[in-house]
C-alpha cells in the first residue's frame, strides 16, 4: 500500500507512533488504529512487547516494520530544497 492511499489523519497517527507508542482512549483513533493494524503499519502491543519488557498498557499500539518503512518513505518524498 502506499501512503497516498491514507488519509490525513492516518498518516498523522504514523508519525504521531515515531516518538512512542500510542496510548489513545479516544473511539476514532483507537478505531483509525485498528484500521491500520489491519493494514499491518501499527501492531498492538500484547504478549510479545511485554516479554521485551514493556510495562504499559496493553492497548498500547507500535510501527511494525511495513508501517516504519512507509513513514520513512513518506518523509523522503517532501519537497527538495536548493542551495542559491
């Protein structure tokens, strides 16, 4: 999938799971969340990420490494700038 085919708010939540794991309680994110775990950009975190030592909640969502690489493909694709 590429990130044209995300919405604003998608992507947002992407980029949003750069700087940690999102731990929102909110019906529409959580529901945008489950969206892209479908899409298998974010994972929830669960058995695996408590056996590597996290300690939060369990609703917790994580960039898998499909959604990292879109996010930096995403992030390469901005406008160029020149040197005058």
């Amino acid at each position: 999938m590429s990130p044209s085919h995300l919405t604003a708010e998608e992507r947002q939540l992407l980029l949003d799971a750069l700087n940690g794991p999102l731990t929102t309680r909110e019906p529409e994110a959580a529901s945008l969340c489950m969206k892209l775990c479908a899409l298998k950009l974010l994972q929830r975190a669960g058995g695996i990420a408590a056996a590597n030592g996290w300690r939060g909640s369990p609703n917790a969502y994580f960039l898998t490494r499909d959604g990292w690489a879109m996010v930096k493909s995403e992030r390469r694709a901005g406008p160029v700038r020149r040197a005058v």
